[in-house]
C-alpha cells in the first residue's frame, strides 16, 4: 500500500507541474489558473515544511534543516513512506513515528494540494471547454 501511495504521490506531483506549464502558455485564458496553481503547489509545500519542522523538532539543527530540505523538494512522502515500509523504530528524539509522520503527510497534501488542485483544473476544463491528455491524468491521478 505504501509503494503504490508513493507512486500515485510522485505521478501527482509531475502531473500538476505538467499542467502548471500548460497554463502558463495558455494566454490570458489560464493566466489566473496559473497563480492560483503556483499558490496551491507553495501552500502544500510550506505545509510539509512544516510537518517536516514538528516530526524534527527535538532534533538537532543540521537534521532539522535536512529534514525541511526533503520537504522543500518534495521527498517527505519518500523518506517517511521508506521509513514506515522498513519499520524503522522511533528513537528519543523523534516526536512521532514514521508511519503517523506518512499519514501527516498524505493528509495534508490532500487537503492542501489534491482537492484544490483538482477543483481548480476542473473548472478551468468547464470554463475553457479544453480537456488536455495531461489534465485528464492529473485529475484522474489526484483521485486515485
């Protein structure tokens, strides 16, 4: 269950970058659909900068950072989704386990980036009546 939330995530994440472009070249029509994406991927990401922030905080300095340094790039579903998928035992400095830190995770990119993202590239399919491959897939790819 882990690989394949994993695999779904990551094909989430270059499907709405995808869409991003394609709304970026799309003239004045997509332009507000535009920002309002780069406002959804940045709100997600501060998110799990955040997470990434709480599961570390009892940590020292340099892992902290590390930690926000994943988040920035986007492996925080990788690193916690390995860890939980390992088994990986909680140590004394840990806050959380590395399965309630996936779930944190997941969580917030649904609420942050899924359901957003996903609305938004529906209405701009029902207001420009355009429906790309890649839209398509990035819809589809957020609900599974």
């Amino acid at each position: 269950r882990i690989l394949l939330s994993l695999v779904l995530t990551y094909t989430d994440i270059v499907t709405d970058i995808l869409v991003l472009k394609e709304y970026g070249v799309g003239g004045k029509e997509t332009r507000k659909a535009f920002h309002s994406s780069c406002g959804i991927l940045g709100l997600c990401t501060l998110v799990n900068i955040l997470v990434a922030w709480i599961a570390n905080k009892n940590k020292t300095t340099a892992l902290r950072v590390r930690a926000m340094i994943f988040a920035l790039i986007q492996l925080n579903p990788l690193v916690h989704g390995i860890n939980a998928w390992r088994g990986v035992e909680t140590s004394e400095d840990d806050t959380m386990s590395s399965f309630f830190i996936f779930v944190m995770v997941r969580i917030g990119e649904l609420i942050f980036e899924v359901l957003p993202e996903s609305v938004l590239q529906l209405f701009v399919v029902y207001h420009t009546k355009k429906l790309s491959y890649t839209v398509m897939f990035s819809i589809l790819s957020s609900v599974a």
